[in-house]
C-alpha cells in the first residue's frame, strides 16, 4: 500500500484570538478544528500523517502547533512562523532550527502590502541561515507572487522553497495564461518544489478532473514527478469540499499523471523535502 502524507494542514482554535484573516463570514471554517476533525476523513484515505502549517503570523501559534505534534505521532512536521522584521530573527530561525519538529518557515507575504517584500536586502542573512540549518521556506501563494518566487529561488539557490498550492492559479476565470508562463519560469529552479493541493478554493464551478487536472498536468510537466507534493489545504479546503473528496480526486489525477511516481506525490517527496531531519 502506497504510503501517504498530506503536507499541508492547518488547525487553529479562535479563542487564541491571532488569526486576524478569520472572520465570521468564512462560514464553514470560522470555528476550531484540531487533526483529530480531520482524521476520520485522512485515515479513510490511508493518509499516515500530516505537516502542519503555520496559519497566524506569530510566535505563539507556531508553540500551539509545536505542543500539538509533541503529543500526536500523526503530526510529522511543522511549518513555523518567524518575524523576519524582528532584531532577534536571525537568533529565532536558530532555536526554531533546534527542534526537529521544525521543518520548515512560512512568511505571509501574500499578506503583505509590498508583493516584493521577501527580496528586502535584509532579509538575505535570515533566508541563508535558514538554508543552512535545512529549514524549508513554504511560499505563501497568490498567482502573481510567483514570479517573486522565481527571483527569491535565484537570489538563494540553496534554499528550498515549496510552493504552496499550485501559487493559487485562477481556474474559477480561466485566465491562466500568465499562470502557464510564471510557473515554467519557476520550475526551471532546482530548489523550488510545489504543493498540489489548495485548487478547489480557486475553482469556482470548475471542480471537475479535467480543470483541476489541467493544472496537475501542467505543474507535472514544468517540475517533474519528484518536486510535486500533495496536501488537503484542509480545514481551508472545507469552503469548496471535503477532505474524502478532495483526496478521492487526487487519487484519480495521480493515478493517470503520475502511473510510475504515486509514491513519491503521496509521500516520498515530502519525506525527502521535509521530514529528512525528523525520524518520522
């Protein structure tokens, strides 16, 4: 049996009161979920563990995810959140590097009013520090960001930046030309991997296998069975879908784009990309 991983997640619980982006009109996700909410529909889809992913823009949700997967083998990893902005960053990704639960940062630059804000000149010793103690840099998605993506992947190659859902590509529109291009452009670097997961929240009626797997198609062809990895977005993922849906069609789409690598979509690249400091 293919092994699974699904390396992105998300859980919160709004009492904590740091998710500014959560408000009531999200509807079906304005409430707490833990993995646990997830895990009748993951395990059902022989999803063996979970990467969690770092869903408030500071230190303190980055702890409640850490106590989280100190207490449930499930959790394989997680991806933290450091203020690059700080004094004490460079001191921060160090202790953060520290604990092999760690296994990678997310900036939410999708966040932040200026889209080249990544590039700052200052923040050049913080990305090189988290290349050398093997942190990957979750990208933070929207569609025009991804060329950011590509310079950021130039300026440090040994950095390894995962691009998080496919960089949001408008399959709801159909305007997926620049898409096509800005994500051949980024492919072209080594260092760069990408996540399909996330698309049903961009698809609007265009759920079916063949608009989704238009875009499978096309990250397949620009980064190759062994820079792919596959993830819910869940509980995001709730406000077009469900994890069993989610999971049953990727196996569909897999299974025809990825015949002889299921293995490494499911599991192997996320283990190699993230987990190869864990003992996971």
């Amino acid at each position: 049996m293919i092994e699974r991983i699904d390396s992105h997640m998300h859980i919160w619980t709004l009492a904590r009161g740091d998710y500014d982006w959560m408000t009531p009109d999200l509807g079906a996700i304005h409430r707490d979920y833990a993995v646990d909410d997830a895990w009748a529909q993951a395990s059902a889809a022989r999803v063996t563990g979970t990467i969690l992913v770092q869903a408030a823009a500071t230190a303190a949700e980055t702890d409640f995810l850490l106590a989280t997967a100190a207490t449930d083998e499930r959790v394989a990893g997680v991806v933290g959140w450091v203020d690059f902005e700080a004094a004490d960053a460079t001191i921060e990704i160090e202790r953060r590097s520290d604990d092999p639960r760690v296994v990678g940062l997310r900036p939410m630059i999708a966040d932040v009013p200026d889209p080249g804000w990544i590039l700052r000149r200052d923040f050049v010793p913080l990305l090189d520090q988290m290349a050398q103690c093997g942190l990957v840099l979750d990208g933070h998605a929207r569609a025009d960001l991804i060329p950011v993506m590509t310079q950021l992947a130039d300026q440090h190659p040994s950095l390894q930046i995962v691009l998080n859902h496919a960089g949001k590509p408008r399959i709801d529109t159909g305007d997926l030309a620049q898409w096509f291009a800005d994500i051949a452009a980024l492919a072209k670097r080594p260092n760069v991997a990408c996540k399909f997961s996330g698309l049903l929240t961009e698809a609007g009626h265009r759920t079916s296998d063949e608009a989704i797997g238009e875009i499978a198609r096309h990250v397949r062809n620009c980064f190759g069975p062994h820079r792919v990895l596959w993830g819910s977005d869940w509980p995001v993922l709730n406000l077009a879908g469900s994890y069993s849906g989610w999971a049953a069609q990727s196996e569909r789409i897999i299974d025809r784009l990825f015949p002889e690598h299921r293995e490494a979509v499911w599991a192997g690249n996320a283990k190699r990309i993230y987990l190869s400091k864990s003992e996971f």
